[in-house]
C-alpha cells in the first residue's frame, strides 16, 4: 500500500540509466550525431580510413574547443558572446607580433593567456561584481576588444605567424598505429575534453553546476560566486585562446576567422541539452553537439546543397533537433511543477 | 492620492529617467566636443542626421523591446529586415502602381516571419534566442539564394516620402514615432499587453493566474516581425533598392538588443518601458554622430559604444538593488 | 448535495503514485480541513483541482457538471479558485495589476487601470485590510502583505469554492486572525473551503471536517468533533505521538560558551549582546519582522554585523561571509529553504555536499560517504541519491538541508524557521535530533514563529522586538510573556 | 526560384549555367574583354594618371580659387586592398596639399552599410560645406540615391571602385572591371586545365557586384571551356577555405581552383599541402601573400589586378578639377595582370611590405614611400 520509496543509496542499473539518458536532449544528440556521421561516411567513404577521419576531427577541433569554453558559462547560468572578438584578437596579436621570428613564440603565447586571463576576469567581474547582464557584458567587451584589434590593424589584419608556430594547428603525428595520421590539434582536444571531464566532476565543476541553479544558495553554502562564475568566463576566454592559436595554425590570420563561432558554440550546447540559464547539461553532450553541427556542415557540402542555401538548411536542423524532442517533452513538463525560475 | 505620489516618485527615480539623464549629458558633452573640434553639433543637417538614424533602428527596437519585455529575444530582425526590402523593391519594381503592393507584400511576409517565431517561442517552447536565430538562418538562406546585391526599384511616392521633411524632422521619423504611441497603447491598455509583462515576469505565475501564455509570446514576436518590416520599409525609402545585406550590414539584432538594455530593460524579461528604449536609441545615435563629427576611427567607435553599454548597464544595476530598509545607522566597528 | 465531489482521483509523476484512487466530497459552506505528512500529496490534490495538472483517472463533479481542466482559467471559470502554497505574485507589477492578472477590466475595450485599482481597493476594504495600496509594487511589500494580496487574489474571482495551501505559513497572529474572519465570512455566504495547514491548532480551529491523506492514500474523512490533537496526529503519522518535544536528558551538559556577541549590530538590528553554549538550544522570540533573521544572518556573515564584537570558541573574529562562518563552524539552516537553501535542480547528492564542495574541498570523499548514512538516519524520504531535489515534498527538502550542513559538522547551528511547512512526523523527527546534537555539543540558536515549539525545545529563550534584544525568558515561560515581551506591551521581564 | 542560379551541384556534375546567371551582362563583358587589351592614353610609367580615350569633363567651372574641401563617403576599410588603397590616397593627399589644391580632406567610413553610406553622404550634403565629393560606393544601386541628391548640389562628384547606378557624377574613376578581372583569372585556368577538368571555385561572398562580375565572367570562360565547376561561398574564412578544399581533395580530382579575392588563394594551396596532394592551378591576386606563397611553392599560379592606385585617381581627379583641368569623364585605368614571369619583380618590388599589401598600388613615388605602406 505504501507508495512512496525510502531512501536507497544504491543506483539504478547502468543500462536504465543509458537509456534513460538516451531519451533526454543531452542524450539524443549522441544518436543523431551518429546518424550524421553515418550520412558522412556514405557520402565520402574516404573519410572511413581514420587518418582521413582524424584530419576531419582535427579541424573541427576550434569549434569544439569554444563550445566547451561556452559550456562552462553556460552552465554557470551565464553567456559569453565574446569569443569571437578574442579569437580574432589572438589570432591577429599572434600573427602580427610573432612574426617570422620563431624565438618569439613562448613570450607572446605567454602575453596571449595574459590578454585571455584579463578579459575573462573582465567578462566575470562585470556580471558578477557589477552586475551587468552576461549578455550585455560580453557583448560589450566583445565591441572593445575587437574594435582595438581592428583599429590596431586599421581594419584588415594579415601575416601569419611563422610556420613552426603553425605546426599545432596543421601539423601532426604520422604513422600512428590504428590511426595512420593524427593531427595535434586532436591531441589538445582530447587532453581538453579529458580536462573538462575531470573538472566537471571536482568540487569546482559541481558547484558550477550549483550556482546556475540557484546562486543565492550556493553563496550561503560559503562558495564564492563571484569567483566561480568569473572563472567559468576566464576559462571561457582560454578556450577562445586555445582555439585561436590551433586556427591561425590551421588557417593563418584573416579578419573573420572565428566570425560567428560563439553562436555555433551557444547552439551546440545548447544542442547539447544544456539549459540556458545553467545548471543543466553534461560537458560531453555539449562537445558531441558542436561535432554534430560540423559533421551537418560538411555533410550538406558532401550532399552539394547549393552553398546559399547552407544558412536555411542550418536553421532548420536546428529548430527541429530542438523543437521535435521539446514538443515530445513538453507534454512531460507541464506536468511537472513550476520549472526552475530564474533567482531574480 | 498615496499611491500616485508614490508612482510619481517611482517615475522620476526610474530607470527611465537615468537613461535619459545619460543622453542629455552624452548630447551636452557631444556639443562641447563638437565645437573643440570646430565643428557644431546642433546645425539642422546634423540633427536631421540623427534622427534619421534613429528611425530605422527605432522602429527595430520597438519590437525588440516588446519581446524583451516577454523575456524572449528576436535575433531574426536584421534578416526581416533584408527581406521586407527586397519583397517591397521587387513588387514596387519603380512603379507608381504598385506602391500598396509592395508595401502589403512586405509588411505581411515580415509579420508572418515573426508569427513563426512566436509559434515557436509560445508553442513549441524552443528557447527565444535559439528559435530566432534558427529563424534568421533560414531567411538568410533564402535572401542569399535569390538575391545578388541591390535589387527592384522603390516607386516614386515611396522615395519621396522617406525624403519628406516637416523642418529638419524626417517624416520617417514621425512615423517611428507613432508607432511608439500605439506600442505604448497596446502595453499599458489592452490584456494582451499587460500580459506581456506578465509572462515576462514569471511565466508559471501569469499560467496559474490564467493567462494563456502563447498569446502575448506569439503576439509580441509577431509585432516584432512587423516593425522590422517595417523598418525594411523605411530602409527601401531612404535606398531607392531592396537589399538582401541591408539588415545585416546595420547589426540591427544585436544594437537593437543593446539599445534596449541601454534604455533599462531587463533582459530576463518583466522590466522595460518603450520611452527606456527610444533613450537608449538616442544615446546610441548621438554618440555616433559626435564621434562622426570628431572624424574618430570606426572601431574606435565600437570600443566607445562598447563600453558605454557596460557603464550604464552596470549603473542601473547599482540603482536596482532591492535593499531592506534600514533600522539602524551604520559605524564601522 | 455536496459543492465538490472528488471521485476516485489518482495521479503519479513519472510512474510513481503520488495520489490514488481519491474519494472526498466537500458540503456547500463548510471548512474541510486536508491534512497529512510531507509529500502525502495535499498539494498535488490543490492543483488539480485548480487545473495546474490533469489527473491520470477520476472525476471531479461541481453540482451536475463534470469538470476537465486544460488551464487554470477553467478551474477559475467553473467557480474554483486557489491560494498555492508558493507565492504566486509578480513583484514587478502593481497589487492590483496581480490580483486582476488575466482578466483585466476593459471599458470600451481597453483596460482601465482607474477601475482595476479602484476594485482591488473595495475589495480590500470589504476584508477589512487597510494596509495595502492597491496601486502598490508587490515588490515593496512585506511577505505577510504579500500572503494577503495572494489571498485577495482567490477571493476575487467569487468562487464558490477556495483551496487554501498553507495560507498562513507566512502570517503572524494578527493577521490570521484577519484570515480566520474573512474564511467565516465566506462560509456564512455559502463559500465552500478547502484548507491544508500544518497548524493543527488552525485545523481545529476552522474546521468542520477533516481529511487525513497518508502517501497519497485517503486515510479517512470526519467531522472536527470527532478527533482530538492526539487522534489526529496518529492518523496522519500512523503511530501514536507520545510526546511531542524530545525532552533533554536529565544528564546533559551545558558546556563552555562557543558563540558569544557583545554589543553587535548592523543596519538592521542593534545592540546585540548574547551568549551560546555547546550543549544548549536557545530560542529566540519576536513578531514578524523583529529582526530575528538578520540576526542569525549577522552571525552567519550573509548581512554581516558591522558594529560589536563577536567571539568563537573564545577568539574574537570578524564574520564578513558565509564562508567565514562556516569556516568557524556555523551552519545557518535558512528560512526559505527553496530561495536559498537548495539547488532545485540538483541531485539530493549534490546538494547535500555542496557547503562541504564549497568551503573543503578536499574532504569531499569522506563526506561523500557519511552523506548517505546521514540521509538514512534522517530518514529521507526520496527515490535515490540522484533524485532532483525539485520533487521532493517540503519536509524531505528540508531534511536535506539539514544534512548540507551536518556534514560540515558545525559547533554552532543557526536553525531559523526550521519546521516551516513541515508534517508533525517530520517535525518530531527534528525535534528530536536537535536533541541528540545538542547532546553531541552542539549549540544551537533557534528562530522559531511557533511560540509552543519554542517553548517545547528552548533551554532560555531570547525575545527580539525592532531589532533590540527585549528580554531572556526561562524555558518554561508561557506564550503570554513571551508575546508581552516581543509585542512591548507588557515588559514585565527585564532585559 | 530557388536553386535557379549561382550554385552547381557536385555530385551531378552539371557544369555551370553561366547564362543563367542574373549578374551576367555579355555586353559589359565584351567590353571589357576589349578593354584588357586596349591603349590606354598617357605614361606607362604613372598608370595612375593613364586613360583610355573618350568624353572629357569642362572643368572651368569647378576651378577653384583657393584651396578645397573635400569629402569622402568610403564604403569600408575591411580589406587589405581598401587598406592599400586608403593609404595611397592619403600620401597623395599630403602632395596635394603642399601644392594648395586640397585643404581638407573629411573621410567618413560606412563599414559595409550601405544605409551608414547613405546617411554619412546626407549629413555631407546637410552640413553643406564641401568643395567635392569622394564616393566609394558599398553597393551601386542603394546609394544612387544620394549620389544624386550630391550631384545636385552642383559640387563635382567622383566616383571610384564600384559604381553608383546612375550617372549623374562628374568623373567616374575605375580600373577596367571585375569581368576583366574574371576573365584574366579563369582564361589562365582554361588554359591550363584539360577539358572536363574540376574547378573549385572559391567566392568570398554573394551580392557585393565587384564579386559578382568577377564570378559571371569566370563561369562564362568555364562553362566555354567545358570545365566542371563547383563554387563555394566563403565569407573569406581561411578556416572554411580550408576545411571547404579538404573535403573536396578527400573525395575526387582538383584541378584547379580559383578565388575572386586574393586572401583566399593562400589557405588553398596550405589545404593541399596539408593533405600530402600536389598543389594544382590557384590563381589569386596581386596581394603580396600570395605571390610569396606562389613563389615559395613554385605552383601554377596567376595574378589577375584589381588596380588599387585608383584610390589615388580619384583624389588626382578632384586636384584636377579644383584646378580647371580636364578629365575623363569615364576615367577608366589599365589593370594589367602578373602572370609568372612577372612574379619576381612583383615581389622584389615590394620587399619589406606586409603581406596584406598589394602590388599595384602605385604610390612608389609618393612621400613617406615605403614607411607609410609598411606600418600595420
Ligand atoms: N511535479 C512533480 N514531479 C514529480 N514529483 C512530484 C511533483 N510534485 C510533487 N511530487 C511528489 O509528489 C508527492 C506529493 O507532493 P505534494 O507537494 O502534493 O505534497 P504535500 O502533501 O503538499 O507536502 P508538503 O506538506 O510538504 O507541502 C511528493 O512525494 C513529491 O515529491
Ligand atoms: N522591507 C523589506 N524588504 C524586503 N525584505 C524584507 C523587508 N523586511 C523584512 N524583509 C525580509 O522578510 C523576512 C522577515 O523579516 P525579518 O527578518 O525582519 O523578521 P523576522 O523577525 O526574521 O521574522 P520572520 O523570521 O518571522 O519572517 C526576512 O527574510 C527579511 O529579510
Ligand atoms: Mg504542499
Ligand atoms: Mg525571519
């Protein structure tokens, strides 16, 4: 007769769980993007042989390096619409100031997490401490950082830097076992998404986690909440690093590299099941997302849709990967109490 | 009586009133700095000027407030934008005859746009931000597809109206306006409207209370559309041509967004006022025609609008904080 | 005839049942009072009859008609209207804006903002509540101000029938007793009631029939006369209480003072002076707005006090933050347990290690395993250590803030409306490991409106009256002296 | 319709439809395929001042008696060939003004808008205190219209780069056109690739007209040719570029590839380099990255001009004008290409400028050469 359950400590069985998992939006996405990839190999099956295949992965990697700097403001209940004006800026600071000259390499690398530390912790300390809307702030410091980029350059930055300083993003590790060819710009994904995972787990990443659901909470459980939104921005901001340095390897220095890459980033982890307002979502669902989206893109250049129509297609995959299981979920939701508000 | 002194006092300590206070001094300093350089900042050209480049983003804006309001965004506008131009040049196509055409052609595919939108922000509940930008993808898609630069041709009477001036006023401008007014109408004196600041407020709240949230989310994204268009309109008028990159050229979603948080508005929804919004239009404005005047680097331009956001955002927070009322004085210990 | 017949209603939230097979009918003019444990589904039961949920199978019968909700406004249309447990108000719009929220008054078709204030103001008047401005920001008012806007607002809509979840959770005395007339009034106009509270007091005042529900089970349903405190309570726990307050063990030692204030103060409250020793509970009295919560948050370093000193364990030190506190081993067990007190989100896990993930990080793997122990021993009521702590019942929520502050092991605990919103099952259960912490040596300062419960569990209790500490009363002082000294009335202790 | 125009579809391999293409116009292509080869009238040796024969403009009436304001509507500085440009311009200024021509030279910057390039020619026109008008136009058709309401002010109008749909300007100052361009560049390819050959070609971005042009003109010479083509729209992005080639090397044949903007030639030829494949035809443009890379990798490479000492004409027009003399009305410059053989004294000719610099900006004799063009 009795209907409510005690308190268990054990959990449920792993393969409820997957499978559970498999049914919320940061688990769906693990399955289209094995559709997708499916579709890819059909199309090019040149990409089934691995060292083709980590080529793909390689380049992908900027993208997926930004979704996960995304993902941990996101989480965090914050956005950062910064990252493409770092990008820009590292790339052009990396280009201009290197040079040709390879001994420069390690003081202006050093000077590039200088210039992502401040304006992470500038991003932080204005949503946190000055309470300016993330939004508003990034957006904000996005406008100052990129227009002294540009202004610095006049407008059309160009010069790569030089070519040892490009290996990480072009270069790799040829005749790797198993994977014939594997680019570095894989090697600092992987150590990143290992990183995340890691911290995602800690004490750090759980009351990340915490403070997006309720920061009131977490401030009186003796956390600092300034200080960990603010390095959810400054990690945010060495992502962004990170990612331009493998770009300007990959691609060399150009105004618009990394142009609309903190809205891929946001779609993605979004994508990825990650609630926007925080406290929701797993770091691995936000990197398979944004993997996702770059498999769709190449896979519509695969297909030959018309190259104008790339936006539209975009858009729609994104609205029905969103709205199809939302639609499915909303008949749940309405059930279920008042979704979390906002703590105003 | 109580209460309206009490509203009174809200008002003048408002928000809104900050943000006017900020544009005063912004145009007072923009005199100054004008004169320095030997220039003058209040000549009719150049106030005709800025008010010019208040309308189209002001007409943006109007929309965009409605949806902050709501807690939504709409990143589609600068797309809407681009396509109520093209539909209305390619009807009107320089033809006299066609000018209603036109104008309905626009005016329509731009609410529908928005209707769209709103369907998918109220009904199927994807999140504001995503379903606009899904949104704009796809009509960027479409303008990219079918458009190759500058197209059709605006019929006459539409030029001459975006040319028509009473003094140095455009009539463009008054239209903004107007519109405003009837915004301003609909939020304060019909259901819907109030309920926007309902469902932007606490959406379980205004469910429970027994609004149907769908309306005013479907209703403000719709508005929004329809000002962008018309908007579009304006643009055509001021062009002669449709454009598919006019909307994206002028950065519309993101400076209408920032205009309206520059005007007071509150991003998570529930808190704004249209007048908040024109201030932040007019500060925008005016701070570009000073640093146009002043010859100023372009992108010196964007570091200054930049951190002009982040002050006043960051002002109206400080003044924002609900604080108890104190008992006791302070002392440090 | 009965006004409102519940026919065999049941409903489960993801596969488990939270109301089954509910039969109730509620007469025309009576005050049916709805009773029952934390998560025994009361509150479930209010909205489906206000149309927040559908319920799985069952019917509901106004008079003839048969009654499916989609939405609130058919619950509201069909004559039923609600005060939910949480606060339904918007605090950026006016009292009257809310209380008209969704079916704004139009002439000529627009809404008239005249005629809506002008409404809400009669409306006011005729409940006899002078205090609140019907052009007011909801925002400005005090949280009792708000419970009577929430209040107005159900009435308004002319129901015939009105659920009432909790209403005076939030209320000091006076002012349930403003409730207590209005309800009679309503009854006198025919108005039926449906009222969940866990004030036995107010159940027998107010009641003619009750209904005991036990995990989502209808236990029975009788009238008032028939059931005493005792009965009552035996039916919802399903044992006997014997008593109600854990008495302390004769045997038990008051130790050294831990926590001590001299002359402490901030904007809020002034001149505190007070001493706490391990092994002792210490009450603290006042009305609402006394100030009692500013003060366990001066102590706590969330409104840190800025004139004064105070002392742990001897030492002076200077509380700016919670992690501060927490670091001299104070735990402060908030009053709004879902505004502070949780991560609705998280798991039970989670939240339950998030002071220990907070402040010491580096213990997170021991306290990872006494958590669960620990959510044993409090006899948690909940699917998993995963569960989100969201569908928890308010007493289950509570218990787990309980639990994030354990684990931190504190000398001091800051307890401040703890039994807020909690069964008598639940409430026992804590009486009775304060007890048992105050044993271990722990001391505790307990904020409490409910002044027998106060009575029942303080060794000396300390009385708060416009932020100045008015009085120390013994522990076995009665209600009136302690109201005398909290209302300035009668100050007849001195302070 | 949908899907009627610009792109091709790879996987059937339908070639072009170049006559499909709405931008382009076989009349403007044959004249400028006349005109890359034409005389022009004037110094070799100061292309800048060179001309071909036609109408010239009366300048009695726009002699001035003292030194003139000027005022200068630019579409945007976002490119290095805008760059190149405007600083030429700038150090033409400076010889302008010690003569006592110019006094002043008021430059607004629209960034691409096409509505700031209306407004900043409006408040020009509102404020009412310019000798001459300057107009780099965003995009012809949109800014007609203020095009016009600037001529009526009876001051002298140039116009340079892209047109201005209408003619009401006094000099219209440009180098022979993005059809020339596009012919140069894609007739190499013909040239080079075999029948049946696979093109990628590499668009910066659709409906600015000086892409469009080029872009008509190379699908006229490809589809002629019977190449197959497959174009893709970049935005410029290196990244993309570069991720675009990748999949196009990882599933067939490239034969070649041509861009309609120089910056995208280099992350190209790196995609082939980066896949182990040989590097084939990439054509570019004179922008100094990329006939250092041409250079470097010893590739089959091809360098249509876009003459970017235009920028200096048209302020050369106005000093001509402020001083009665007479000028073309449609002052059109040549726009001579660098193909291999030239490629070294490109190069050589510009030691020490940055990469984004472009070969024929025509400011060798100018003060401050070569400092000014070297700084970022
Ligand atoms: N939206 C929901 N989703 C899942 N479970 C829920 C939901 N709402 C309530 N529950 C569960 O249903 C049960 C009944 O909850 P309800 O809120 O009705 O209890 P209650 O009797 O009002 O308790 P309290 O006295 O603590 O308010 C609880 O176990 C609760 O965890
Ligand atoms: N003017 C106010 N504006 C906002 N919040 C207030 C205001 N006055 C009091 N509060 C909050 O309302 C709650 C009750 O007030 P207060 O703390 O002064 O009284 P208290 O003695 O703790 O009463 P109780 O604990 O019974 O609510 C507290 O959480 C307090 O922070
Ligand atoms: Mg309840
Ligand atoms: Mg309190």
């Amino acid at each position: 007769m009795t209907t409510t359950t005690r308190f268990t400590t054990e959990r449920r069985p792993l393969l409820a769980r997957v499978g559970r998992g498999l049914r919320t939006p940061g688990g769906a996405i693990f399955v289209l993007l094995a559709i997708l990839l499916v579709g890819l190999f059909l199309y090019n099956p040149s990409l089934g042989d691995p060292g083709q295949f980590m080529r793909f992965l390689g380049r992908t990697a900027p993208i997926l390096i930004v979704a996960l700097g995304q993902y941990f403001v996101i989480v965090s209940g914050e956005i950062d619409l910064s990252m493409a004006a770092i990008i820009a800026a590292q790339v052009v600071l990396a280009g201009n100031l290197i040079g040709q000259d390879a001994s420069r390499i390690l003081p202006v690398v050093l000077l590039m997490a200088l210039l992502a530390l401040v304006v992470g912790l500038l991003n932080g300390v204005l949503t946190t401490l000055f309470r300016v809307p993330s939004f508003i702030a990034t957006l904000g410091t996005a406008l100052v950082v990129s227009g002294i980029t540009f202004y610095a350059t006049g407008g059309a930055p160009s010069g790569n830097p030089v070519d040892s300083f490009r290996e990480i993003g072009r270069g790799g590790i040829d005749k790797v076992p198993v994977f014939g060819f594997v680019p570095y710009s894989t090697i600092v994904l992987a150590v990143l998404v290992v990183l995340a995972l890691v911290l995602m787990r800690r004490p750090f990443g759980r009351m990340l986690l915490a403070v997006g659901d309720n920061a009131r909470m977490t401030a009186l459980a003796g956390a600092s909440v300034w200080w960990l939104r603010t390095r959810a921005f400054i990690l945010s901001a060495f992502a962004s690093t990170i990612a331009a340095i493998v770009l300007v390897g990959y691609a060399g220095v150009s105004p618009v590299v990394g142009q609309g890459y903190q809205f891929i980033a946001i779609t993605a982890v979004i994508l990825g099941g990650v609630v926007l307002g925080g406290g929701r979502g797993w770091v691995l669902s936000a990197i398979a997302a944004a993997f996702a989206l770059e498999v769709l893109f190449s896979l519509l250049d695969f297909i030959g849709v018309q190259s104008t129509w790339r936006p539209a297609v975009q858009g729609v995959i994104i609205l029905v990967a969103l709205g199809v299981p939302l639609l499915r979920f909303t008949r749940r939701r309405s059930q279920t109490l008042r979704s979390n508000r906002p703590n105003k | 009586m109580n209460g309206r002194t009490a509203a009174v006092r809200r008002t003048l300590g408002s928000t809104t009133a900050t943000v006017y206070a900020i544009f005063v001094v912004v145009a007072i300093a923009g005199a100054i700095l004008a004169a320095t350089a030997g220039s003058a900042f209040f000549t009719e050209g150049n106030l005709e000027s800025l008010l010019t480049a208040t309308t189209v983003l002001g007409l943006v804006a109007i929309g965009q407030t409605l949806v902050v309001l709501l807690g939504s965004l709409d990143l589609s506008v600068p797309f809407v934008v681009s396509l109520s131009s093209v539909l209305a040049a390619g009807v009107m196509l320089g033809s006299a005859d066609n000018l209603v055409a036109g104008i309905l052609t626009a005016v329509v595919a731009s609410t529908l746009i928005g209707l769209v939108n709103g369907l998918l922000v109220g009904l199927v509940k994807i999140n504001g931000f995503i379903a606009t930008l899904g949104i704009g993808l796809i009509v960027s898609g479409y303008l990219f597809t079918n458009y190759q630069g500058s197209t059709g041709q605006a019929s006459p009477q539409l030029v001459a109206f975006g040319g028509l001036t009473l003094g140095f006023v455009p009539v463009t401008t008054i239209l903004m306006f107007a519109c405003l007014a009837i915004v301003m109408v609909l939020l304060t004196r019909t259901r819907t409207g109030m309920h926007v600041f309902a469902v932007g407020g606490d959406p379980e709240v205004a469910r429970m209370s027994g609004v149907r949230n769908a309306v005013p989310v479907i209703v403000a994204h719709a508005l929004s559309g329809l000002f962008a268009g018309l908007a579009g309109l304006v643009v055509v008028a001021r062009l002669g041509v449709g454009s598919p990159q006019v909307g994206s050229q002028g950065g519309y979603d993101l400076l209408s967004i920032a205009a309206v948080v520059l005007g007071g508005a509150v991003l998570a929804g529930g808190r704004g006022s249209l007048w908040g919004s024109l201030g932040g239009i007019l500060i925008f404005a005016t701070i570009d025609s000073i640093l146009g005047i002043l010859q100023v680097n372009p992108y010196l331009k964007d570091v200054v609008r930049g951190v002009i956001i982040i002050v006043a955002v960051a002002v109206y927070a400080r003044r924002s904080v609900p604080r108890r009322p104190a008992r006791f004085g302070g002392g440090a210990r | 005839m009965p006004a409102l017949s519940i026919r065999s209603l049941s409903k489960s939230f993801f596969g488990y049942p939270v109301l089954s097979d509910i039969d109730i009918d509620l007469e025309v003019g009576e005050v049916h009072g709805l009773v029952g444990e934390n998560g025994a589904g009361k509150s479930t039961l209010m909205k489906i009859l206000a149309g927040v949920y559908a319920p799985d199978s069952g019917s509901i019968h106004l008079g003839e008609t048969d009654l499916r909700f989609t939405h609130p406004t058919q619950a509201h249309a069909a004559g039923i209207s609600t005060v939910f447990q949480e606060f339904n108000l918007l605090p950026d719009r006016s009292v009257a804006q809310n209380i008209y929220l969704g079916r704004e008054p139009r002439v000529r078709g627009f809404v008239s903002s005249a005629l809506m204030n002008r409404n809400a103001q009669a409306l006011f008047d005729s409940l006899g509540v002078t205090t609140i401005s019907a052009s007011a920001r909801v925002g400005d008012l005090s949280v009792a101000q708000q419970q009577i806007v929430e209040i107005a607002k159900a009435l308004s809509y002319d129901a015939r029938v009105i659920s009432m979840d909790e209403p005076t959770a939030a209320l000091a005395d006076h002012e349930v007793a403003l409730l207590y007339g209005i309800i009679r009034t309503l009854t006198s106009r025919g108005v039926t009631i449906l009222y969940v509270s866990h004030r036995l007091r107010e159940i027998f005042d107010l009641c003619d029939r009750i209904s005991v529900l036990k995990d989502g089970v209808l236990v029975t349903t009788r009238a008032a006369a028939e059931l005493d405190e005792q009965e009552l309570v035996r039916l919802m726990v399903g044992r006997p209480l014997s008593t109600f307050f854990a008495t302390a063990d004769a045997d038990a030692v008051v130790g050294d003072v831990v926590l001590s204030l001299q002359s402490a103060g901030n904007a809020w409250v002034d001149d505190i002076s007070l001493e706490l020793r391990s092994g002792e509970i210490v009450g603290m009295a006042g009305l609402q707005g006394a100030g009692r919560t500013e003060v366990l948050e001066g102590i706590a370093g969330s409104a840190p006090f800025t004139r004064g000193t105070v002392e742990v364990a001897g030492k002076t030190v200077r509380i700016r933050s919670p992690r501060r506190a927490i670091q001299l081993g104070i735990a402060h067990i908030t009053e709004d347990r879902k505004a502070t007190g949780l991560a609705l989100g998280q798991s039970v896990l989670d939240n339950a290690l998030s002071v220990v993930r907070a402040t010491t990080p580096r213990r997170v793997g021991a306290a990872r395993r006494r958590a669960l122990t620990m959510l044993q021993d409090l006899e948690l009521s909940a699917r998993g250590p995963d569960q989100e702590v969201r569908y928890l019942s308010g007493g289950n929520q509570q218990k787990v803030v309980l639990a994030k502050w354990l684990l931190t092991e504190p000398r001091v605990l800051l307890l401040d409306e703890p039994t807020r919103g909690i069964d008598v099952g639940a409430k026992q259960a804590l009486y009775v490991l304060m007890r048992t912490l105050a044993a271990a040596g722990h001391a505790i300062l307990m904020v409490s409106s409910e002044l027998p419960e106060l009575i029942g569990m303080a060794d000396r209790i300390l009385v708060l009256r416009d932020g100045r500490l008015v009085a120390e009363l013994p522990a076995a002082s009665d209600e009136e002296t302690i109201l005398a000294a909290a209302s300035g009335i009668d100050t007849g202790v001195a302070a | 319709a949908p899907g009627s125009n610009t792109g091709t579809t790879p996987n059937t391999g339908t070639g072009s439809t170049a006559s499909a293409n709405p931008s382009f116009d076989q009349k403007t292509f044959d004249t400028e395929n006349a005109q890359r080869t034409a005389t022009f009238t004037g110094d070799p040796a100061t292309p800048w001042l060179q001309y071909l024969p036609g109408a010239m403009v009366d300048a009695s009436k726009t002699k001035l008696d003292h030194p003139g304001k000027v005022c200068f509507s630019n579409a945007a500085l976002s490119n290095t060939w805008r760059q190149t440009g405007w600083i030429t311009m700038q150090q033409q200024l400076k010889v302008l003004q010690s003569q006592g021509v110019i006094s002043k030279l008021e430059a607004r910057n629209a960034q691409d808008s096409d509505d700031t390039q209306v407004a900043d020619i409006d408040y020009f026109i509102n404020e009412n205190n310019c000798d001459a008008y300057i107009i780099a136009p965003n995009s012809p058709k949109a800014t007609a219209g203020a095009v016009e309401r600037a001529c009526a002010t009876g001051k002298p109008v140039i116009i340079f780069d892209r047109g201005a749909g209408t003619d009401c300007e006094t000099s219209f100052v440009h180098s022979v056109g993005g059809y020339a361009w596009g012919i140069d560049s894609a007739s190499f390819i013909a040239a080079n690739v075999k029948k049946g050959g696979h093109v990628v070609a590499l668009r910066t971005a659709p409906g600015v007209d000086v892409f469009e042009q080029r872009w008509a003109a190379a699908q006229h010479i490809f589809e002629k040719a019977g190449l197959k083509v497959t174009d893709y729209l970049t935005g410029a992005d290196p990244a993309k570029i570069k991720s675009t080639l990748s999949d196009e090397i990882a599933k067939g044949t490239v034969d070649a590839v041509w861009v309609d903007l120089g910056d995208q030639a280099v992350p190209a030829v790196e995609a082939f380099e980066d896949a182990g494949k040989p590097i084939p035809v990439v054509t570019g443009e004179d922008v100094l990255s990329y006939l250092r890379a041409w250079k470097a990798k010893g590739f089959k490479g091809f360098a249509p001009v876009y003459s970017a000492y235009q920028w200096r004409t048209a302020l050369i027009a106005v000093g001509d004008l402020f001083q009665g003399k007479e000028i073309p009305k449609d002052w059109v410059l040549p726009q001579v290409p660098v193909p291999a053989d030239k490629l070294d004294a490109a190069i050589n000719a510009n030691k020490g400028m940055p990469d984004g610099h472009y070969a024929s900006f025509g400011g060798e004799d100018l003060p401050g050469y070569p400092t000014a063009w070297q700084k970022p």
